[in-house]
C-alpha cells in the first residue's frame, strides 16, 4: 500500500497536480515528510496540506479487521484452523494445534540436535494428504547448508507413516511434493524469496522452511549479537511478509554460538549480581542476536541435557513456557511425554549442550551409543543406508547422506534389506 | 504577531511582505477585494489569506479571564479532570500498584522488553480489559490494535477473553451479594468483536494509519485504547536514513500524544530492547535511541528478574520508580504466584 499512487487517489485535481509538479508520486514520499515542509515544497496552504495528507493517509492505511472477523476468517478457510499439525501431541495442544500459518517459527540448537530431522518431518506432514493430517501442498525447503537428506526424509515417512509410503507411487509423490533449493550467496538466497513469492501465487505451496538463517546472514556480517550491528538487510522482513499473505507456515532455524560473560542481559537499572561467576563459564546462546529474536513469533530451543533431549517453547505468544523430552528416532523426532514441564526465568532462554563437552564426541552421537532407541537401533539403520557408492562417510547426522540427495529415490527393498 | 508565522503558503506570504504586510494588525482592517488588487491575488484567495489571519489574531489576543490562552487549562482543572478519569487495569494488582491503578487515559505509555517477556501478552489483555463494563469498574470502550509484527494470535486473544469474562461474572456475583443487581452478557466473541486489528507492513503504513486514527477514532468514538505492537519494527529494519527516522517517530509520537488528549484515550506503544555500551559493559537498553525516549509520557521496562517477571517503572512524571511482579498464564496477565503451578489451557 506504501507504493500507491497519488495521482489515484483522488485527490482535488489541483493538488493532484502541484504533487505531480514536485516529483512526489507515492503515498510513501509524501508521509515522509512533515506537513511543514510540504507546505514549502508545495507551495500551498495548511488546509489543503493536512487534508490532503488526510486523504494520502486514509488510502495507503491497510483496512481493518476485528479480531473476531480474523477468527472466523481463519477457521472456515483454512485446514486445522489455520495450524500445522507437528504431529507431536503434546506440543500441538500447547501451541493450539501445531504451528501456525502466517508467522515465523525459529528452531534454535546446537549443531546436531535435530533441527534438520525437525524440518524433515515438517515438510512430510505438509505434503501429506488432509486426511491423513497433512496439508496436501507442496513444500519450499531453503537448504543454505546442505544438510537436507531425501533418503532420510523418506525414511522417515515409511516409518511414520506406514500406510501412506507403503502405496505405490505415493512415496514418489510425496518427495516429488518437496522443492528443495540450495542458494550458495546471498544474492541467490534473494532471488530465490522472489522467486517463491511467485510461485506461491501459482502453486500449492503450505510450508516455506529455511534451514538455517544463520548461515545466510552470517554469510554477510561477522559478529552478530553483542551489539546492534546486526545486517540492516531486510531479507528476513520478505520472510515475514511472505508468510503473513500467503498464509503458511514458514519455519527457520538457526545455530547457537558460545558467549563467555553475561553480556547484555540486564538494564542499567538492575542491581548486578555480585556472584556472577566471571570468566570460563561459557554459555550456549542463539547466533543471532536480540533484533532478530523480536521478528520471530515463535521459538522452540531444542537442546540436550545431561543425556536428554528437550524441546522448549521459548517464546509463543499462546502457550507457557514448557519443556518436552524428545528423542529421534528412525521415524524422526518424537516426544517421549506429552505432558510437558514449565519453565521459569532464565531458564526458559538457556540454551544446554551437555554431552559435547564431555569426550569432544559429536553430541548426537553420543546420545545414540548411550541410549540406542528402544525400537530399531538408529545406529544400524544408519549403517544399512550407507550410500550406494559405497564410499565411507562420517556417520553425523549433519554430513550423512549429503552428496546423494537428488538421486532418484531407491525402492524401498533397498532401503530396509531386511 | 507576524505574517511570517501564518499557516499560508510560501508564495502567498512573500507577496504579502513585498506589498508591505508585516503584521497581524495591518491586515485586520482590510477588505478581501483591496488586498486582492493589492496582492494581485483571486479574491477567493484573498479571502482565505484573511480569514487565517483573523482566526490567528484572534488566539493571539491576551484578554484576561480565565483561559488566557485558547487551549490551555489551570493545574487546578486538570487535576480534577484527572480524578475522574478511569484507569484500565492490567489484570494484575501488583503491576496496577505501581502504575496508580491501571494504564492511564490520555496518556502514552510505552512498555518494553526483551523477547518473549510478555509484551504482546500485556497488549491483548488490555484490548480485552478496555471492555470491561462500567459497572464493573471498567471503561467499557472499544480497542485499536495495530500489529506491526505480526505477533497478534486470535487464539491467544479468544483464550484470554473468555477467562476475562469468567472473571467478570465471578466479579459480578459477588457485587449481586450486595444487592447491586447488573448483568454481565458479554460474550468472549463480543470482545473479540471490539477489537480493530490492523495489520501494518512498511513505516509508511504506520504513518499512514497513525494519522488516519484520527478520523477513524472520530467515527468510532468509544474507542478507549489504541495499541502499537511495536513502534520499533519496520523503524529498525530498513532505515538508513537516521535523522528522517528521528523525524517521523517525533511527529508520530506528536500525533499519538495529541489522539490521547483529544480522545481522551489511552495510548499503549510497545517498544523492543537493544544492546547498548555503558559504563565498560554491555547492557539492556530500549530500542530506537534516546531522542525517542523523551517523547512517551510513562516508560514500562519489563524485564526478568530470577525466575520472575517483573515491571519496573523507568519514567514517569506522576509515579515513583518501582518495581512488581507479574506473571503471564493461561489466562493473561495475573499476579505472579511464589508458587508457580502448571496452568492447563485448553
């Protein structure tokens, strides 16, 4: 509405004119200006100057709603009430249904945790048929850092989803639902928000995931964080737009980085705790600092705590502070209790990696040697899918699998020789 | 006073100095169709060149009595017109203590925080307690709430609603007791129904919808409480230009207050927190600079102190700093609990 023009909006023809005249031709160039000096640069009188700008206002202000119009609006249009369903009980009932449409959802965790095998299931539940739960839509997966795995993807489905995979030709579907986009700059990452706010238009497309947001911004600006020197760039508000007017989910990770003291989590006015225990304590936080963290609507820290995973709804406007266990397991991520524990104070922000610092193992790793899944061991499951090439590769779950993601899909014999 | 300072425009003012007309008092004797030739102006132009000047002369004259400029007001009025006024409360007694009762109309308030502390939270609740019936104590008027991030859930909002009007019939039970019969027949969709939710994209809609209010507020007069979640957004994103960005949150901050006084109404304007270098540390700061901090009436920080959230009261010309706990539950904003039990939503 910002770029409407003034010439449409029906102005006096006079005033239409003397706007012309002085180059201002949108509603933005003529509200960055004060009334003063408008006067000056038209050369008109205060009356005419106010109540034009009256009118410029009225045009560019977006129309209103009230929120009980927005309610119903949202039920009867939209599947599930206009949320995604995780597929993880207890943490659809705490956000009401599953992830919502139309704002920002950020995973935060370190490395391994299981933000990608998140993103995974996500994009499978979105493609699924309604009556299965899903969305029936296609799926824009941002892939900055190379980490999406269509073997594990579908995997995951055949595991979860038995009945679906297990028709012919649906496995195919499903994947072929998937549009996975690999930006190596930043430049590509822009262009490819472009391209998809055309192709939201025209397709069917439930789910936008960016994973992660991190190694895009990064990509530009060094430290991030500690001050407000954060990209003054603005493809993160394209994020949000395109998730407000097409109304989908749009789903973003980001990675944590290790900060050493307490900076900047107090005001000037707050008494500091003397028994700040300065110095090597070093603390998990998320890499992208306190300006970012206001865009998103709702974050959900991922972390692993003394042998155990936890999912935590750090910030969510509908739902308290809770904290889920969680485990991956081959069918993906899943919540061992439904029932979730509150959070209070700092905790709810902290952001723990218990097992990485014991041995310098890989923390993923760890977990699964410590505590393989009460089902199929995921360590051998693993091994079973070792690359047809038959090259050897790290077995973490961030590099397995990388090289062979757009091979064809092998069927399914080949996936599970038992 | 002097035709220099008369809302005219810059041509017409200069032929007004060159024919000789310098001040107020030279025109006042003058016929629309002199000053026309004189001018060599359209007589309908003339017409308005006098009609502005005679309204000015007119607020310029100091004639005694008891308003010796239009406009203003003896502190002895405004205090009694401050006695009548209602506050709305935040739902939570400790946070109402130190506020003087509630958010005040006529006012601007700006409240602040770090993530995920609850300030949206607080901006539902108060679109919702704006509708609390007179006869319960509230104002029973209607909210605007303009949503710049994106942040506002109807979920949340119809959560909050109903557990808002289960309060008011608990409320009203109790007053029945003592013989005071009213109804409450509000529903939590008619509160929803009262909430005018804009949704803004760019700096330029916020500008656009913030003078716009002014007509919009004319035509929905009980309209008690406009709500601005967040000022700070698109003015942090996509600015370059720093002093047109101190300009336009001046004369946004300049239009707000004056809604809040011609309205009569109370303005709440959410603000986010950056990171600032002081005394040898990083520390917490509200967002967009400290020109911006003189322009709100009340300062709001909340922030977390241990487990507990808590407000604190960082300016204010009528209220002493301080600070209370608060906690955010299923229901809203409540009073913060030493022991936290798990409040079930659904």
């Amino acid at each position: 509405m910002a770029d409407k023009l003034i010439k449409e909006m029906g102005l006096p023809k006079s005033m239409a004119n003397v706007f012309a005249a002085r180059n201002i031709t949108t509603a933005q160039e003529a509200l960055a200006l004060t009334d003063f000096e408008l006067m000056l640069l038209l050369d008109v009188g205060m009356a005419e100057v106010s109540s034009a700008l009256a009118r410029i206002s009225e045009i560019a202000c977006p129309p209103y709603q009230t929120a009980l119009a927005l309610m119903e609006q949202r039920i009867q249009k939209e599947g599930h009430g206009g949320h995604l369903p995780t597929g993880l009980k207890g943490l659809d009932e705490a956000l009401c249904g599953g992830i919502p449409f139309g704002v920002l959802t950020e995973l935060v965790g370190p490395a391994g945790i299981g933000k990608t095998q998140f993103c995974m299931k996500l994009s499978l539940l979105a493609s699924l048929p309604t009556a299965y739960g899903g969305l029936n839509g296609r799926v824009i997966y941002i892939d900055v850092e190379s980490k999406f795995s269509s073997r594990r993807m579908i995997e995951i489905g055949v595991q979860s989803f038995p009945d679906i995979f297990n028709m012919k030709g649906m496995a195919q579907e499903m994947a072929g639902r998937i549009l996975v986009l690999r930006p190596t700059s930043l430049s590509k990452f822009t262009e490819s928000l472009q391209q998809i706010q055309v192709a939201l238009r025209q397709q069917q497309v439930k789910l936008v995931v960016i994973d992660s947001m991190t190694a895009v911004i990064s990509g530009i600006i060094f430290c991030l964080g500690i001050t407000d020197k954060e990209p003054q760039d603005n493809t993160y508000l394209v994020g949000i737009s395109l998730a407000e007017f097409s109304r989908i989910p749009i789903v973003v990770t980001n990675q944590v980085r290790s900060q050493t003291r307490d900076e900047g989590c107090q005001y000037s006015f707050q008494v500091r705790s003397t028994e700040d225990p300065v110095g090597y304590d070093s603390h998990l936080v998320a890499a992208l600092g306190i300006n970012w963290a206001h865009s998103v609507t709702i974050r959900l820290v991922l972390e692993a705590k003394s042998g155990q995973r936890f999912i935590k709804l750090a910030k969510s406007p509908m739902s308290p502070p809770l904290a889920f266990p969680f485990n991956i397991t081959a069918a993906g991520i899943s919540l061992l209790d439904d029932y979730g524990r509150e959070l209070k104070g700092a905790e709810i922000n902290k952001i723990h990696s218990h097992e990485k610092a014991k041995e310098g193992l890989p923390a993923t790793f760890l977990t699964v040697r410590q505590k393989p899944p009460p089902t199929s061991s995921y360590v051998q499951r693993r091994q079973t899918l070792r690359p047809h090439s038959g090259e050897t590769r790290h077995y973490s779950d961030d590099i397995l699998w990388r090289a062979h993601d757009l091979r064809p899909v092998p069927p399914r014999s080949c996936l599970h020789p038992d | 006073m002097e035709v220099g300072r008369l809302p005219i425009s810059a041509s017409q003012r200069g032929k007004l100095i060159r024919a000789g007309y310098t001040t107020l008092s030279s025109l006042s004797s003058l016929s629309p169709s002199d000053l026309a030739r004189e001018l060599n102006v359209t007589n309908s132009e003339a017409l308005e060149i006098l009609k502005v000047a005679s309204l000015n002369s007119r607020l310029d004259r100091t004639d005694g009595g008891h308003a010796i400029f239009n406009g203003a007001q003896t502190a002895w009025d405004m205090l009694h017109e401050e006695q009548l006024l209602r506050r709305i409360t935040t739902s939570c007694a400790d946070l109402d203590n130190i506020l003087g009762g509630g958010i005040n109309c006529k006012e601007v308030t700006e409240i602040g925080g770090v993530p995920g502390i609850g300030k949206t939270q607080l901006g539902i609740q108060l679109a919702v307690n704006v509708q609390i019936p007179v006869d319960l104590g509230g104002l029973g008027g209607k909210a605007v709430y303009i949503d710049t991030e994106g942040s506002f859930m109807v979920e949340r909002a119809l959560q909050i609603a109903e557990a808002s009007v289960l309060d008011m019939v608990e409320y009203n039970d109790l007053l029945r007791k003592e013989h005071r019969k009213c109804q409450v027949n509000l529903k939590p969709n008619d509160l929803l129904e009262s909430i005018y939710y804009f949704r803004i994209c760019s700096y330029t809609e916020q500008m656009a919808v913030i003078s716009y209010l002014d007509k919009f507020i004319s035509a929905h007069k009980d309209v008690k409480i406009v709500i601005v979640d967040s000022v700070t957004f698109h003015f942090r994103q996509d600015f370059e230009d720093l002093a047109l960005r101190t300009r336009l949150l001046s004369g946004m901050a300049l239009k707000l207050m004056n809604l809040a006084k011609t309205y009569n109404l109370a303005v709440v304007i959410f603000n986010q927190v950056t990171t600032k270098y002081m005394e040898g540390s990083f520390q917490l700061a509200l967002a967009l600079g400290d020109s911006w901090s003189h322009s709100c009436t009340n300062r709001v920080i909340l922030y977390w102190n241990g487990d507990d959230r808590y407000a604190f009261i960082d300016k204010s010309p009528s209220l002493r700093s301080a600070s209370a706990p608060f906690s955010v539950t299923g229901k809203g904003i409540r009073n913060s609990a030493s022991n936290h039990k798990r409040i079930k939503l659904m």
